[in-house]
C-alpha cells in the first residue's frame, strides 16, 4: 500500500511540475507581450495631448462658439464602447470591468459596442442590446479600427441614436495595480476652461480657420475620439497582460509550494515503506 501511495505521489510531482513549465512559459510571454503595450501607450499619449489641446484651443478662443458636440440633452439612451480580453488566466482583468459596467452603469434600453471576444460573450449571454459584434478579437484591432469606431459613434450622436457615449477600460497605473474605468465620450464637457492656469498660460492670439472654427472643430472631434478609444485599448492591453503576468506567476509560485509539499509526503512515505521492510526482514528472521 505504501507503494502505490508513493508512485501516486510521484505521478502527482509530475504532474505539477508540467503545469509549472506551463505558467512560467505563460508568465515569460506576457512580460513580453506587456513590453510591448507599454511602448504603444507612450506612443499614443502625444497625438491624443495635442489633439486634446487644439479642440480645448479652438472652443476656448472663440466666445461665441458652438457645437452639437458639446450640446447637453436629456439622458434617454446611452453607449458604452467596453474593452475586455479575448482569453482568461488573467486574474480579475475580465470580470472586474465587465461587472462594473453590468452591475453599476448599464440601463434598460442601453446599448453596449463590445472590445474582445470576453465582452461578446458576457453581454449576449446577460442578453444586452449589442450594437455589432466586429471587434470580438481586441488584440486584432488597430488604430484604424479606431478611428472607423469613432466616426460611426459620432454620427449617431449627431443623429440622435445616443444621447450620452461613454467607453468602459481598464486603466494601466501599474505592474501590480490595473483599475477598471469609464470615460465619457459624448457630449464633450469643460472644454471652455483651460486646465492651464490663467497666469501661465500664453498670450491670446486670433487663429484663422480654413471655412470656420465649427467646421474645424467638427472634423477634428471624430479624430480625436479615435485617439482615446486606441489610447484606452492600449491601457487595456497593458492591463491584461500584466494580470496576466501576475496571475501566472501566483500559479508557478503555488505550483513550487505544491511540489515541496509533495516532495515531501513523498519521502515521508518511502521512508515508512523501508521502515515497514526494515521491521519485515528483522521480524523474520
């Protein structure tokens, strides 16, 4: 008996030992993927800053300025663009921001544009009104996309079809701390007060606009939409990669624990078994 407790015992080292090669080599993949995430949101940060500045220039120069953009109404249907994964093993990156915008935020009669095949798959399975289901794979979208996204988003809010757009993320402060997030979108608030105090900031000057400021500002706005939701999909990257990472490295540190303990019933149980021999052998003779 006590040699087949300790050929299961090996059998289970075995077994956990494997499932360590696997989450070392998970864990080594995601710092690298992480690596990479981290370079695309340093990349990101100045086209969105100087698109920011300019549509905040343009509404903060003219006094008589005006645009559908930042026209309040009625809140009556809302969109939430949500980021999520494609794949699991990364700790709460998933279900935390999925939760908040379910439990927390989502209405009846609210519409979500899902990011990544985890997001697809929670809001048809809540069977929530799902505006399309072309971005199911988030790793695959690119900076296009998101501009395609933005245009479409801003053409319904002209028309009507949402009266509030806000995107739901998960916010990259750390290696250890990823916070899931929301952003409004639509309509564009606060863009009349500088976050520049006045003392410091520069001398007025008149800008002249090719057609009229209105003009300029309503083609800049779709672009700089476009410019938050790939700089939000980029801290959401960043995020599941570096849960992800920690993740796997919990499993391989518990693995290693596993092992020891293993390892150690197992030599526990060799030494009864020569021990029961030992007293056999003396017994018979």
């Amino acid at each position: 008996m006590a040699g087949v407790s300790s050929k299961e015992i090996k059998n289970r080292i075995r077994s956990m030992e494997s499932t360590k090669q696997i989450t070392k080599a998970m864990e080594m993949v995601a710092a690298s993927k992480l690596r990479r995430a981290q370079a695309k949101i340093s990349n990101s940060r100045p086209y969105f800053e100087i698109l920011r500045g300019t549509i905040e220039k343009i509404a903060r120069d003219n006094r008589d300025f005006s645009s559908p953009y930042m026209a309040g109404r009625p809140i009556e249907k809302r969109l939430y663009i949500v980021i999520a994964g494609d794949r699991g093993l990364a700790g709460g990156y998933n279900s935390n921001i999925l939760k908040k915008v379910y439990g927390e935020l989502l209405a009846p009669g609210d519409v979500v544009l899902p990011i990544g095949k985890k997001a697809v798959d929670f809001f048809k399975s809540k069977q929530v009104s799902i505006l399309m289901e072309t971005y199911a794979e988030a790793a695959s979208v690119g900076i296009g996309d998101c501009f395609s996204i933005s245009k479409q988003i801003s053409q319904g809010f002209l028309k009507g079809d949402y009266d509030e757009i806000v995107i739901a993320y998960t916010n990259f402060v750390s290696m250890l701390s990823q916070v899931p997030d929301t952003l409004e979108l639509l309509p564009l608030k606060n863009l009349h007060t500088s976050a520049v105090p006045e003392e410091e900031a520069p001398r007025h000057c008149d800008t002249i606009y090719e057609g009229s400021s209105e003009d300029v500002f309503a083609a800049i706005v779709p672009e700089y939409l476009g410019g938050v939701l790939y700089g939000a999909l980029c801290e959401s990257l960043a995020s599941e990669q570096a849960a992800r990472r920690s993740a796997m490295d919990s499993a391989t540190q518990n693995a290693e624990d596993m092992i020891a303990d293993l390892s150690l019933k197992f030599n526990r149980a060799r030494q009864a078994a020569i021990t029961q021999e030992i007293t056999e052998i003396v017994a018979g003779s």
